[in-house]
C-alpha cells in the first residue's frame, strides 16, 4: 500500500544544528518526505484497527488494509498496482474491512517452501518450523506459490494456458446476513472480466455469511485466450461488495512461455 510521505510536518531530533540556522534553536518540527514518515502513518492504522479489533491477528489487519486501499489517488487518475500495490490507505475503512483474507503459520511456511527453499532452510528462518517438526511436502513447487491466503493475486500465463487458485474469506462483521458479489475490472477503463487476451472467472460468484468468523472458499481461474507476449502484464482486480462493504484485491497476470 501506500500512505501520505510528502511534505509531511513530523517530531524532529532536538539536536539537529546543521540543518538550524545560527543563533536559532534546533527545531522540535520538520516538514520531511518518504517511507519514514509513510510507514507511521500505517502503523498508527494497524494500532487503531487492533484497538478495534482486538482479536485481529496481525495476517488479518494486513488484509484489512489491503482490502480497504483505494486505487484512484488524488489527481483522478487510475493507478496500477505497480504504482501504489493494494492501494492508498484508507484508515477509517479498514477499521470495519467486513471479510478479510486470514492464514497461519504453517501456510506461510508452505510459502517458503513452494518459493524454492528446502526443509532445512525453512527450518533454519524459523523457529516455529523446528518447534513443529516441519518438513517441506514432496510436491513443492513455484506453481503453488500463488495458492497463498494472501490478499492479492499474481500468476504465470502461458499461451492458451488456464491457471485456478483458490482463496478463503472470513466474515469478521457482526452476525447477521451478509451477501456478497464478486466482480473482476481490469485496468485500462474495461469493467468486465473478459478480454482479447485473456479472462478471469470467479466461482462462485455469490458469497453469504450468517455468523462471525464463518468463512467460504471461492476458486479464481485465470485464462490465457490467445497469445500472452512474455513481457506483457495485464493487471486488475476482484471486488467483493454489498450494500455496506466493498472487500478489493488487485491481481496481476505475467506473460510466460511455459
């Protein structure tokens, strides 16, 4: 994601003589600019969302965040995910995310795995992994990185090539009926899933949630209809939406020759 990082009036180090004009006092404020002064603002929202909500684990406020991003930044023109990932941090929303993407140690573990590194390594990074006794599955492999509970999506199309993963969304608003739509837009103005070149299904298209914490599994497959050039990247995103909330995850689709 992104966060506000230009110009921004911050605490300042109460030593600073170089930057503070003779015969003054080293000011206690400074307007400053990049990631030291975006990252807290991200951080005050994960202390707010925690202070929301308490039972949140640090996977699901990271969701709620991505979730929640808005992809239209303040000159009205669209953005990729290259430019700004999930979105531009919207911390009143991601307070309330209404569905997000949870997963656990082990799935991350299995992430490790499915990158490339072996048992030894993984058990090497992580402590958890030589608590659990974990070992990487035989049939690891970098197709299966995709496969992740993680809140946005990228895959490898080859020519004529479909590809489904899967995701689980768990209802973190109150008891009550929830349903939801799934709609898939891609960049460049199209509002539908359907392109010269490629497609992208959501099944089911239809999610309802009656309690808290019940979740629902729904398969994403991305199609290659034609020819994907090697360095072509068609980039988008699946949107979850009621009435109330509006549950959005980019994705990225990378030309490949196998």
């Amino acid at each position: 994601v992104i966060a506000p990082g230009v110009s921004i009036l911050a605490a300042w180090i109460g030593d600073d003589s170089e930057s503070t004009p003779k015969g003054r006092k080293p000011p206690s404020f400074n307007i400053i600019s990049g990631t030291s002064v975006s990252c807290p603002h991200v951080a005050g929202a994960v202390a707010a969302i925690k202070n929301a909500q308490p039972s949140f684990s640090p996977f699901a406020i990271k969701s709620a965040i991505m979730t929640t991003g808005s992809s239209l930044p303040s000159a009205g023109e669209e953005a990729t995910p290259y430019d700004l990932g999930a979105g531009e941090l919207n911390p009143t929303g991601s307070l309330n995310p209404g569905l997000v993407y949870e997963a656990t140690t082990t799935d991350h573990l299995l992430f490790l795995c499915y990158y490339g590194y072996d048992t030894a390594t993984v058990r090497l990074i992580s402590r958890v992994a030589r608590s659990l006794n974990f070992s990487c599955p035989l049939d690891s492999s970098p197709d299966l990185v995709s496969h992740l509970n993680y809140p946005s999506m990228a895959v490898r199309l080859a020519p004529n090539q479909t590809r489904t993963i899967g995701r689980v969304l768990t209802n973190v608003a109150s008891d009550g009926k929830w349903s939801y739509t799934a709609t898939v837009r891609f960049g460049g103005g199209s509002t539908e899933g359907l392109r010269s070149d490629v497609a992208v299904k959501v099944s089911p298209e239809r999610l309802c949630f009656t309690n808290k914490g019940e979740r629902h599994l729904f398969n994403v497959t991305f199609m290659s209809t034609g020819s994907v050039d090697v360095d072509r990247v068609v980039f988008g995103w699946i949107t979850w939406t009621n009435p109330r909330f509006k549950v959005r995850s980019p994705f990225v689709i990378l030309g490949s020759t196998a």
